[in-house]
C-alpha cells in the first residue's frame, strides 16, 4: 500500500503539474486570441487617438526652427545680456554667416529662412521682410564690421528686441505658445509680462467659454429635466413617440440644425416675424438674436439638449414609483417627496448629463463659427483660426493643451465630488 | 475549412491591392486635382478651363473646394502624401508659401506667347508673375447694397460704408483684419497711395480702429465668400463688403437688386501654386500653361466678373456666357471703377497679419 502511494504520488503530480501547465497554456492562448481580436481596435485607438493627442502636446513646447536656422548666432547669444544693449559684433558676425549659409544652401537652406522668418514674426511683429531682406543681402556681406551693415539693411537690427527673440527661440523647447494663451509674453529683458491691452484677448475668450459652456449646461438642467421626467413616467406607448421626438433632432446633422436656427432668429426670421405681425417688435430695429451671444447659446443648448435628456431618463426610468407613493403616505406634501426623496436618486444622471454636456459645449467649434459673429465665439474658433489662417500650429495646440488639461481636471473634480462611478449614462 | 477560408481571404486582399495599385496608377496617368474656392468662381473655372481642357489632352480634373489658407497645403506637405496637384490661392498665402517651401517653383517659360505674339513675361501685367506662383485673376473687395431697401440719396463713397447716421442699418464685414482696415483709412480720408504707410504706425492703426468703432455694434461679420450676398438678399444687412464676382453672381445671375460701390475698392490676385511633391506635377504645369493663355484668361471672364491678368486677354473680354450683357463695366480694372483702388500689399500683410489679426481679435472681444 504504501509502495503503491509512492509509485502513484510521481504520477499523480506530474500529473497536476502536466495539467497546471496545459492549463495554464490554454488560459495564455485564449487571453492571447483575446488580445489579437481586440488587437485592431487597441492599434486603432492608438494610432488615431493617442498619438495625434501627444503630438498636439508635443507640438506646444516643441520649437527647433531658430536653433537650426542660426546655430552660430544662438552660441554668439548665449551670454549677451539682453538688458545691457546690442549684443556684440561677433553676433552679427555669426548671423549673417548663418543666413549667408542658408540662402546659398540650395531649396532647403531657402525653405528654412522663410520658416525663421515667420517663426520670429509671431513673436516680433513686422521683422519677417528684415529677415529674407537681410539673407538676400547676407552672401555680399563679405567683411566686416557686420554690426554696422546690417542696421543699414533695416534698422530693426539696432534694436535688442529682435536679438532678445532670437536668444529665447533659439532653446529647442519653450514656453511662449503657453504664455501668450495667457496673455503673457516676455519682454526684451526676459521677463514674463502681460500683453499690451489692445492685444489682450485669450483671458477673455477663456473665460467666455466657461461661462457660455455653463449656462448651456444650466438651460439644459432646466429644460430636459422635465422632458426625461415626463418620458419616464408616461406610459410606454406615449413616451416611446416622445423618445423618437428627442432622438430625431439628435440624428439630424449639426449643421442643418445650426442653419436652422438662422432662418428661426434671423432678422426677416420666422420669430421676429411673427413678433412683428403681433407688434411686439418694431419693424426697424430689432433686436439681434443671432449672429452674436445669443444665437450661440440658443443654438447650443437646443443641440445639446438630448445629451442631457437621455441619460436622466434612463436613470430616471430606474426609479421605482414606490419611493415616491411611501414618501407620500408617510405625511410629504408632493413638493418635499419630489425634492426629498425623487430629486436625489436622480443626481446621477444629471451629473452624466451636465459633464457631458458641458465637455462638448468646451470645444463646439461649428455651431459658434456659423452662428457666434462678433460675441459668440469660443476657444475652439481661436484654435481653427491658428490652425487654418495664422498657421501657428504651436499656439493652437497650446491652446488645445489648456483646453484638455481643463477638461481632464474638471473630470477628476467630478469624480470627487460626485464620484465617476455614479454616472451613468444611459 | 479553416485553410481554405485564410487563402480566400489573403487572394481576395491580394486581389483587392492588385485593384487598388491598377486603379491608382490608372487614375495617376490621366486625372489631376485642382482645388478652388467653391460656388460661382468654380464653376467659371470649370467652363472656361476645365472643361476645355479635358476635351483637348483627355485627362480629367477632379474639381475640389476649400475655404483658402495655408493649412491643407501644409498638412499634406509635412506629412509627405500630397494629394492636390494645383491650388488656387491669394497672393499673401502664394508669397508665404514659396518663402516656406511648401510650394514647387514654376518655370514661367513654360507660359505661351500672347494671342499677340507678346512674350509671357511682358504679357502678363506687372506683379502678378512669383517664383512659385502663376496669377491668373484680379478680383477686389468691394461693398455692395441693395437698392431696393434705400430710398432717396444711395451710398456713393467708402465714406459712407462707414456713416450709420447718413445710411441707419446693418453693415457685414469679412472677419478678418484685411482689408476692413485700409478701407476704414479711405474712408477717413487717407489716400490710396498713403495707406500702408499710415497703417504701419501705431497712431495710423489706432485711427483704423476708430474708425470702426463707429459702426462695430452694427456689424455681422461674415466668413465664406457665398455669405455676404446671401445677407444682403435676406435683409440682414443694408450693405456688406463682398468679393465683387459674388455680387455680380446676385445680380446678373440671380437678379437680385444690388449695386457695387467701387469705390476704396481693394484689388488682390489669385494664383495658381502647385503643393511641393504633387503627384502629378507634369500634368498640372501644362494646366497652369493651358488655363492661363489669353484665350482661356479672357474667356474665364465671361463666366463671372473677375478680370484677365494678361494684357492680350483684356480686349477681348465680351459678354456674359448665360445673359449676354457686357462684361467690361462689370470688371474691378475697369477704368470708371479703377480711379480710387488700392492693391492689398502682400508684403505689408505677411509682415503684419498675426499683430494686427491678434489687435482686431482683440477688438472684436471687447
């Protein structure tokens, strides 16, 4: 007996182990097929979600043009003190051998001057033409002294402001697409100053779109919360129209129920119209309802609004009668069992519904470019402008950084307060 | 069953690929992409040289819209895939472009004679040939209204674009700090030739601005060129700066009630530039070549009230392709709408555009 324990007990746990083993090589092969079937999605997401993300981040700090356009001029900066007048003649030296290397450096050398130019012209206003007439000039500059020579060209270059830009640019990272978000920018001496007033504009436009994206979440409070709780509590066949009532504008495209609300608010628009027939409104002026503030928050809060309907009616939906019915037998008068005891089962979906809706309301982009005009406009028309007309891709994506760093930190703040897990959305 | 259904599925990719690389080579031999500004103008390019075009070399031109800018042309650039072969761009972007060297340069020997026998570089008037651009229109900035909604004295002047108290209502205006600025100068009495000057001093920008400031709470402010005439014809506005084709497009085409002011008007180019690395920059130089001869340059022209910018091309403009009226007083060089022009300065812009768009920005916000 005891024999036959010995002789069994290798088998048996070779066997165990033979079985761990294929075991354990199965459960790898399934979560192997597992990864591989998921495989295309996680590529996807990181090839268009995650990377693009870190390439904007990227792109706001990243800026080398300087450096490699006039390496000999960055070296020749580096211990001039910007406060203390022009920098000395081997910096202008360094800079015309620099442009002179570049405009005899065939197409490349040609492109390159043009994008110092305008990279220097975002910060310094009007230097971009002394910049390529300088490099015109710089291969016939054969000798000294430079200094001289080259305030003749323009007499920019007997300014330290032009030379203070070049030494700031010439770190192959920086800070000022984030300043200038701000606001801010450094003066000649290197310190971090407010703008002039009259170019001060990113404070304001911060700010606007944080208010703009609140009040559209609050006119969404108050209007879908009503319509969920109607949808909730109809009967079934009812609520079912009124639910295709709510989705049928949510499938309509933007744009249409953007141009929509032009023909609605427009000055000859349907409602000024009629207020008009009524004599509500005078036929000469009347008010503007579109094109400016107002249009926007209109138009916002009646597209956003099933973003907010939908996700407290589900949580609403989920809600038994019961609670309400008890309140009521237990001495409440219809307004306290609401606000007691319905109202705060009821917070989640109205936190799904206002942080999504105001995440989309601080980025809308269309609905404000079409409708906004003058006062309307929000952070995103400011980065589509940088994008598409100034080309200062940098600055739009430092302005998209704030705009996600925002986001991402009202997101944690929800989750503090409210908790994320408590949301629900639908 | 398992191996069978891999091998189908790696044939058919196979096939598919095999199809794909067929179809690109096949579309690569015979079609290229020319990108424009959309609506009227489009089309005017379409007939006069498009179309053409097609019918004499047989290849085809996919005809695609965007808004103007840089960003495309960059983007595909940078990226290393272009797809556009031909762009038609203002002349800023044109100068900033080539500066940056995101555009190929053309060889203007390429360019025929004029119908004249006049040389390509003397044909062409003065400025408008660049190392990486061909022009191929004047068009201009001008304010338009509409006459049906005025009665008694009608706006003649830039001056009173400007004059609420004189004209009450609505005025639309290009979002963008050119040329509302040198317009608003003219207006205050600044002389064409002077303006660039005034507008590169602090104290001649600051006078811009006040001067806007006496119609800002009545302006809409516009983006797409097909806006402006739309405005008009709905009445939100009394008067609105527009690109003068459109508001010809309104009013001979669709017979809308408006009329030009062309005074203080602002004239621009619009070029053709070719994105560096198009793929197909063989087949675009010939367009460039074909599209800008004085035939094709003057027959554009009858299409939409833009002018030639080959002198050869100017006598024969003629009529309008659909209506038949004249086309020669519709033009912005036409010598009764030239007398008070001015040329946006394409240097000036370059230099100042992000200072003075960040002012205006700022304005507007306030």
């Amino acid at each position: 007996m005891a024999e036959a324990v010995i002789t069994a007990a290798p088998t048996e746990v070779s066997d165990a182990v033979n079985l761990k083993a294929r075991l354990r090589s199965a459960t790898a092969r399934s979560r192997r097929n597992a990864f591989l079937l998921t495989a295309p999605l996680l590529i996807m997401l990181l090839i268009t979600f995650i990377v693009p993300i870190l390439d904007m981040l990227f792109r706001s700090i990243d800026d080398p043009i300087v450096g490699q356009a006039v390496p000999r001029a960055a070296i020749a900066l580096e211990d001039w003190d910007s406060g203390a007048g022009l920098p000395s003649e081997e910096a202008y030296a360094a800079l015309v051998a620099d442009l002179a290397a570049l405009r005899t450096g065939g197409s490349d050398g040609k492109a390159l001057i043009g994008r110092f130019a305008t990279r220097l012209n975002f910060e310094q206003p009007g230097v971009r033409s002394v910049i390529t007439k300088t490099a015109r000039k710089a291969p016939k500059l054969k000798e000294g002294p430079y200094k001289d020579a080259l305030i003749k060209i323009h007499k920019k270059w007997g300014q330290p402001e032009i030379w203070a830009a070049i030494q700031r640019l010439s770190a192959p990272y920086t800070v000022v697409h984030f300043l200038a978000s701000l606001d801010l920018h450094y003066d000649v001496e290197g310190s971090i100053v407010g703008q002039p007033e009259m170019r001060q504009v990113y404070i304001t436009i911060w700010l606007r779109t944080l208010y703009i994206s609140g009040l559209v979440t609050l006119l969404c409070i108050l209007l879908g919360y009503p319509v969920a709780y109607l949808l909730a509590t109809l009967p079934q066949r009812t609520s079912n129209l009124l639910i295709i009532l709510v989705l049928l504008p949510f499938w309509t495209s933007l744009l249409v129920r953007t141009t929509s609300w032009i023909v609605v608010l427009g000055r000859n628009g349907v409602l000024l119209e009629t207020l008009a027939w009524l004599g509500l409104v005078g036929d000469v002026d009347r008010p503007q309802l579109i094109y400016n503030m107002t249009g926007t928050i209109v138009a916002m809060t009646h597209i956003l609004l099933p973003f907010m309907i939908l996700p407290i009616y589900s949580v609403m939906r989920g809600i038994s009668p019961t609670y309400m019915r008890a309140a009521r037998s237990l001495g409440a008068n219809p307004a306290r069992a609401f606000y007691k005891v319905y109202l705060p089962q009821t917070v989640p979906g109205v936190g799904a519904g206002s942080i999504l809706v105001f995440i989309l309301a601080m980025g809308y982009y269309i609905t404000p470019a079409l409708v906004g005009g003058q006062n309307g406009t929000l952070i995103s028309n400011f980065i589509a402008f940088h994008m598409q007309k100034s080309l200062n891709w940098g600055f739009a994506a430092a302005l998209g950084a704030i705009l996600l760093a925002g986001v991402l930190g009202l997101y944690w703040l929800y989750d503090r307060v409210v908790g994320v897990s408590n949301m629900k959305m639908g | 069953m398992k191996r069978s259904f891999t091998t189908t599925a790696v044939a058919a990719a196979g096939l598919a690929m095999l199809g794909l690389s067929t179809f690109g080579t096949a579309q690569a031999a015979e079609s290229i992409t020319v990108v424009s500004w959309g609506g009227g103008y489009t089309q005017s390019q379409i007939k006069a040289y498009h179309e053409p075009f097609t019918a004499e070399t047989g290849i085809t031109i996919r005809s695609e819209d965007y808004n103007g800018g840089l960003a495309e042309v960059k983007a595909q650039v940078e990226a290393g895939s272009v797809i556009w072969d031909l762009v038609d761009v203002e002349l800023s972007d044109a100068v900033r472009g080539c500066d940056e060297g995101l555009l190929e340069t053309i060889d203007h020997s390429i360019l025929p004679p004029g119908d004249d026998g006049t040389p390509a570089k003397d044909d062409f008037m003065e400025g408008t040939l660049f190392e990486c651009a061909v022009a191929n229109i004047v068009w201009s900035t001008i304010y338009a209204y509409d006459k049906s909604k005025l009665t008694g004295a009608v706006p003649k002047t830039i001056a009173d674009f400007f004059d609420t108290k004189k004209f009450p209502g609505k005025r639309g205006i290009r979002k963008n700090a050119k040329p509302i600025l040198e317009m608003a100068l003219m207006a205050d009495g600044v002389a064409s030739g002077d303006v660039y000057d005034t507008l590169s001093t602090d104290a001649g920008i600051d006078r811009a601005f006040k001067v806007l400031d006496r119609i800002k709470k009545d302006v809409l402010w516009w983006e797409a060129g097909a806006q402006p005439p739309q405005m008009l014809a709905d009445g939100e506005v009394l008067m609105t700066t527009a690109y003068n084709g459109r508001i010809f497009n309104a009013q001979v085409v669709e017979n809308k009630p408006f009329v030009i002011v062309w005074d203080g008007q602002v004239w621009d180019l619009d070029l053709w530039v070719i994105p560096k690395g198009a793929p197909n920059k063989e087949t675009a130089l010939k367009f460039i070549a074909f599209s800008t001869d004085t035939k094709r340059n003057a027959a554009q022209a009858s299409y939409i009230s833009y002018g030639p910018v080959r002198k050869s091309a100017a006598p024969l403009v003629s009529t309008h392709a659909e209506t038949g009226i004249d086309m020669k007083p519709h033009m912005p060089t036409a010598p009764e709408n030239f007398k008070n022009a001015l040329q946006n300065d394409f240097e000036f812009w370059a230099d100042h555009q992000d200072e003075l768009n960040e002012r205006f920005n700022a304005w507007l916000a306030k």
